[in-house]
C-alpha cells in the first residue's frame, strides 16, 4: 500500500488569534522534542490517508500532493540564521525507513527560498538563502542522519523589523510563507553578586530584563568542571545543565531552590574512578535565561503534552500557502543572555567534602595542576 506521509492536513479557523491545526488523539501527538516532531507532523499528515485507506475505491496511485514542512528560529545575536525545509514524500513501504533516506526529505533544486525583510510594513530588503550540509543532524532520532540540508542567511538581523520567508517551487510555481518578529537584546540582573551560595534551600531570585518582542522565557543553570584523566593526563572541561524551568514562563523573574543544583550535580555526574575533577574559580556557574517571541510561545504551548487522555490536540503554526493547506511547522525567534559566577566557600566546600559528592573526586579550584 502507497503511504501518503503528508497528507490530509486541515485548517479550522483562529484559536486566540493563533492559526491552529485540529485533530483528535488518543495520545498527545506533538509530545515530542524537536528532532522528532517533524516525523510528528508527517503523521499528522499522513491521518486521513490512513482513515480512508480501507475504502474499496480508493486509488493508492492517486497524485503526490506538495506538503511543506518548515522550521527556523531567527537570532539577532547571531550573524548567520538556519532554516530547515523538508518536504512531503511517497513511498511504497515503511515510512520510518523512507525517512531515513536522505533524498526523501528535501526539495533540494526544486525551490527557491528568500528572506524579505520589513521596516513598519514596507519591504526595505530580500536576502537569497543558499543551502549548506555542513551541519551535522543528531544521531538519535527517525530521520536521515547525520546529514542534513540546512538553508543559510548570512545577515544581522534587525529586533527593529519583521522578516518573512518565502518558499517558491520552481516547477509548480507554489509559495508557502512564514513571518516573524525578532527578539531584542537581553540581560541578567539578578543575581548581581560575583559569589553564589548553593548550600541553603532558602529560595533565592534571578531576574532578566524584558527583550524586545518577547513574550515568553526558559532559565537554566549550568555547573561547569574540568576533569583530568588520572592515566593519560587528558584533560576535559565539562558542564551539566539543569533546567530551572521545567516549561516556558512569561514573567521576568523567578524563584528557585539554590540546593536543587547540588542534588542534582551529585545525581547526573557518574562516579569514575579513573579521573579527578575540579571546580572553576571564576566561571563554576552560569544561569542562562532564553527570550522567546509569540510565534515560538504559541507553537511550544500547543505541543505541550497534556493530562487528557482522548482530546483536541491544536497545533500551531504560521507557516502559509494560499493554494492549500499542506503546511505545517513555525518561524519565530529567540536570544539569550548569560551570568557566570563562583562558589563561595561553603559551597565548595560542600561539593568536595559533602557526603553525597566526595566519590565524585572532585577538587578546590586552587588545587589544579598548571
């Protein structure tokens, strides 16, 4: 049997001034993390295939419909931006096998892609995006690995203006769109002071300035270590991150527990005999805060898994096309902004001599060999 994977989508109107796409599950769908949610959509897509697949008429060599998938956060701290564009396939097999071939995913020639850019609704640039393998694709996930196609912008872009993509196929002549505000520059102001305390469960605050077009924020909370192989002498710096926010937050400062990162060094750092390990003087933690736009907060939260067993799931996205609706995916934007710190006394204390860590190995800062 031929398998539509992009099949079948529908649009049903605005949902608080989203565009949103709804099925019914008897799981949550959109679960997923990002290097899997664009099998997620194919099989979003690929629903009403399946549902009329057992009609005795129904013709398994009807037409290929395009279906386009999009996928691009834009950052204005950064001077190159990356889109991913994959693209609906048939296949007369298993569609988790097809998925991994390479060829199957992209459009590759077939399309052009522009970025316009807009100062108060008027259009005052367009880059043209040439495309780039040189970015290899996790490992783990259902989808070609480790190469990718990637769409490359070499620009700054300005939190000033709005910029669209526009997808033209070259054969057809079909265009999809997505447009996005851009998230301004961002900074830690709390905590301000250069040594942090993590030996007490009294709840501390961090704060972030507001970024421009921002709506949303994720905070974490990095400990950065080297580690010395006792053997070979190699020598490794290391870090864990801890999520402070489970999921996105939309106000600008946050209580926290500061004793949750020593549990959570003591459980994610595995005992190994074989090395030493010492803390950083000046840089031992850093508290990362991201900035997220509309476009980005609302495609998150529609993908949020929830308790509902049988529910409408909505999907988000503003990806367009006035021809049909076989899109799917979001373009947003983010920016972060990063504080580093060191462990104050006790702390390090604590984390070389503590019960919990000492089979960790770990050193004073002052201890490590020049």
């Amino acid at each position: 049997m031929i398998q539509n994977a992009c099949k079948g989508i529908k649009k049903v109107g605005k949902f608080e001034g989203w565009k949103v796409l709804k099925k019914s599950y008897f799981c949550t769908f959109f679960s997923m993390d990002m290097r899997t949610r664009f099998y997620a959509c194919l099989c979003a897509l690929l629903l009403p295939f399946l549902m009329f697949s057992c009609s005795k008429d129904f013709n398994s060599n009807a037409p290929y419909r395009d279906a386009t998938i999009v996928y691009g956060i834009l950052d204005a701290s950064e001077g190159v931006q990356y889109v991913k564009i994959y693209k609906g396939f048939l296949t007369d097999g298993n569609a988790y096998e097809a998925a991994q071939i390479y060829d199957s995913l992209y459009y590759f020639d077939k399309i052009t892609v522009d970025m316009e850019e807009y100062n108060n609704g008027r259009k005052i640039s367009t880059w043209r995006l040439d495309t780039t393998t040189a970015i290899p694709r996790d490992l783990n996930g259902d989808m070609s690995a480790p190469k990718q196609l990637l769409y490359v912008v070499n620009h700054a872009i300005d939190p000033a203006n709005t910029y669209k993509l526009v997808i033209t196929n070259r054969e057809t002549g079909r265009v999809v769109t997505a447009e996005t505000s851009v998230v301004g520059e961002m900074r830690i102001t709390k905590p301000q002071a250069q040594s942090v305390d993590i030996t007490h469960t009294n709840m501390n605050t961090i704060e972030y300035k507001d970024a421009e077009n921002s709506v949303a924020y994720l905070v974490y909370q990095y400990f950065n270590y080297v580690e010395i192989n006792r053997t070979t002498g190699v020598t490794v710096r290391k870090s864990i991150r801890r999520n402070v926010t489970p999921s996105l937050v939309t106000t600008s400062s946050l209580q926290y527990n500061p004793y949750r990162l020593y549990e959570y060094l003591c459980s994610h750092i595995e005992v190994d005999n074989t090395v030493d390990r010492y803390l950083l003087a000046d840089s031992c933690i850093c508290f990362e805060v991201w900035a997220v736009n509309d476009t980005y907060y609302n495609y998150v939260r529609t993908s949020t898994i929830s308790s509902s067993v049988v529910m409408d799931h909505l999907v988000y996205t503003n990806v367009e096309c006035e021809d049909d609706d076989l899109v799917a995916g979001f373009l947003g934007s983010r920016c972060s902004a990063r504080s580093f710190h060191r462990l104050n006394d006790n702390s390090q204390d604590l984390i070389v001599k503590g019960s919990a860590s000492r089979k960790l190995n770990f050193h004073y800062f002052y201890e490590l060999p020049e």
